[in-house]
C-alpha cells in the first residue's frame, strides 16, 4: 500500500512538473479535455439546477392540485375557443358541492382573477392581480405575509374590504413597503380598501405563475362586489390526499362535476380538470434533449482531448527513455513503470477538468445573476467529473505506458 501510495505521488509531482515546464503546450494539450469536462458539467449543473427550480415552483404554484375551470390548456390557431366559451363558468355553490362529493380532497377553495388599479393619494399603479379567494386558499399555498395578519374567517363571511397587497406594489405607493399596513387605498369603481398584511418579497420565478409581489388578495365576496364572478375567471382549486393519485382524484372530481351539473352519460364534459404536475411533464423531453446535446458536444471534445493527451504522453515517453531504461535495470517491474505513466496521463487530465471546473464555476455565477433560478454545481456532479477525467486519463495513456513497460533496459540506457 505504502508503495503505491509513492507511486501516486511520484507521478502527481512529476504531472506538475509537465505542466509548469511545459505550461503552452500542456494547457493546448489539454484543452479538449477542458471544454469537454465545461460541456458536461455546465449543461448538467444547469439542467440540475433547472429541475430542482421547477420542482419547487410546482410546490410554490400548487403541488398535487388539481383546478376546476372553464378554459382547456392550450393556444395557438387551433385552439377551439368557440367551443369552450360556451361552457358555464364555475360557481361557488359548486365548490361548496365538490366539498361534499370528493373524499379523497383534503382542502379546496373558490379563486377569482381581474387586473386592474390601485390608487393611494395622487400615485395610482396599474396592471395589479386582484385575487379573489376563499378561506383554504392559503392551505393550498404558500404565501407568507411579513407584515400584519392573514384573512380571517369573519372576512370571508362577510366579504370585508381587508386585502393583503404584494411587496413590490406597497413599495411603490410607499415610501417603505412596510408602512402599508393599515393604508386604506382605491380599487376598481374606487372601491376603499383596508391593507392588513404584506407579502414576503417574491423576487424572480421560472414560471411567475401568481407573481405575489404586483398582486392583492381579498376575500371573493369582497371582489364580488367589484366584478361580477363571470368576467372574473372563476376556478375552483382542489388539493388532494397525497396518498391518492393525481388521475384517481381527477376521475373522482370528474364524476362528482358531471353529478352536480347533472351531464348525461352521452353529454361532453362542459368543464376543464387541469393539473400542474401533467402541465409540465413537457419539460422532461426538453431536459433530455438538452442532456443528450451537452453530452454529444463534450464527447467529441473529450476524444480530441484524449489525442492531445496520448501526444503528451509519446512525446514525455520519448524524453524519458534513458530514464525508464535506468529504473528497469535497478529492478523496476513492468507493472510499476505501466502505472506511473497512468497515473501521469490520470493527473495531466484531472489538471484540464479542474480548469474546465472553474470555468463552469464562474458560468454559474453569472446564470445566477441573469436568470430566474440559481444554478451551482452539485457534489455528484463534480465527482462524475473526475471520474471521466480519470478514465479519459487512462484511455490516453495506456498504449503510451505499454510502450514505456515493455522497453528493453539496455536499448533504452543507450538512447
């Protein structure tokens, strides 16, 4: 063990030594191996980090959810909009008869949905969510008030004019988001409302499905005092056991709608089940397909790279016949010699990963500042990349190192 232990390091220094006397020509070398080794790493960190931010805005947006609705999902020129407008919009007497049909459901709650203005004083800001919403929206989502209290039962039953309003909006009406807490402002009409809470900052998201920070929630019956529940949007969100399955509680929703809008068996569903898990399942081929690209781009560097490589080791081989012919005749074994050039090759490659690995380590840091997700390199990650740059190593050293062991002592003395 302490013998290769010595083998390693011998060949480690001796790697660096090649890199340091040979600084162009190594690193040039060694540049395939660099782009691929930043190919790789850059495309799964990304597509890592990708997944993970999907996977926590499918959270933040309603995991295991399933929305009842007027509108399929869809767009495009063939979209059948003239047939889904003439649906009936969702009620919510309706959600009130999906609470007593659906077993499976843990929490559901009535959503309504208008853009329009707010106004304090003389600022008025437009284009602001005016959500609409009744008492288990909040046990569906994740929304954190930081200032101030959430809706309380008594503002759902009575449709108070108590909203809680998104940060960046209490921001700019505000000299301090925060002082928005007890404001009363005008809505739609000039409806006067009260602020009680303020939303935690959102920031940036993947897919700004609610976008918190330029919206107002309310009770439903409040904004029904604004809009009228038809030009509103209306749908009903139904959470489910996370024991039972999206599909069976989607069969389960689906019988209980037919039932209660009393639909013949011949009749077409006149409402739309949509579930966000389905909704982004369409990501799953696009990550592939940026895997298969990253993984295709880095092959074909890695292979140049491993030329570059084999050319070091030929030509260090060469440099050092006279040397290897000395060791072999003091009794060093085949075996000894086959494993330093290896090792050598294994390092000189684990030198090119490390460049790529600080490359793709700079790359992250500026996705993270562009983007709407943080990308960073996961520990898997970075021990896949020195796995290949081993493998790679001993591919472009092997038929080098052979040629090193299997040297006539006395030939190579004399060269």
């Amino acid at each position: 063990m302490f013998r290769f232990l010595n083998i390693v390091w011998s060949s480690l220094k001796i790697a660096l030594q090649e890199f340091r006397s040979n600084k162009l020509r190594t690193f040039l070398s060694l540049l395939g191996i660099t782009f691929g080794i930043f190919c790789i790493i850059s495309v799964l960190a990304t597509i890592s980090s990708m997944e993970l931010a999907v996977k926590n805005e499918i959270k933040s947006i309603a995991a295991h959810t399933i929305f009842i609705g007027k509108w399929e999902n869809g767009g495009g020129p063939d979209y059948p909009w003239w047939k889904y407008i003439k649906r009936p919009d969702v009620k919510f007497t309706e959600m009130k008869l999906v609470q007593l049909k659906s077993p499976d459901s843990i929490n559901i709650a009535y959503f309504m949905n208008i853009n329009d203005k707010v106004e304090f004083g003389n600022d008025v800001i437009t284009g602001v969510n005016y959500y609409g919403l009744s008492e288990k929206f909040f046990d569906i989502q994740s929304v954190k008030v930081q200032v101030g209290r959430y809706l309380r039962q008594d503002d759902y039953d009575h449709g108070s004019n108590f909203i809680i309003m998104g940060y960046e909006i209490a921001a700019s009406l505000f000299s301090k988001a925060e002082r928005a807490v007890g404001q009363e402002v005008k809505l739609k009409n000039g409806k006067v409302a009260i602020i009680v809470g303020l939303i935690n900052k959102q920031g940036q998201s993947l897919f700004n499905a609610w976008d918190y920070d330029q919206s107002i929630l309310m009770p439903n019956k409040f904004l029904a005092q604004i809009v009228r529940e038809e030009n509103s949007g209306p749908i009903i969100m139904v959470k489910g056991e996370e024991n039972v399955s999206i599909d069976a509680l989607k069969d389960e929703l689906k019988g209980a709608m037919r039932s209660i809008r009393k639909l013949r068996p011949t009749q077409e569903d006149n409402f739309s089940l949509t579930d966000i898990d389905s909704a982004t399942k369409g990501f799953d081929s696009v990550i592939t397909g940026m895997d298969i690209g990253g993984w295709a781009i880095a092959g074909l560097s890695l292979i140049v790279g491993m030329f570059g490589v084999a050319n070091i080791m030929f030509v260090t081989v060469r440099e050092r016949t006279s040397q290897i012919g000395l060791k072999k005749a003091i009794g060093a074994k085949r075996g000894t010699i086959l494993t330093e050039f290896l090792l050598e090759s294994a390092f000189l490659c684990i030198i090119g990963g490390l460049i790529g690995l600080i490359a793709v380590f700079i790359l992250t840091m500026i996705l993270s500042s562009i983007i709407p997700f943080r990308v960073f390199i996961p520990l898997n990650i970075i021990f896949l990349a020195v796995g290949i740059c081993i493998v790679v190593g001993v591919l472009a050293g092997i038929i080098p190192a052979i040629t090193a062991a299997r040297m006539d002592p006395v030939v190579a003395i004399r060269s």
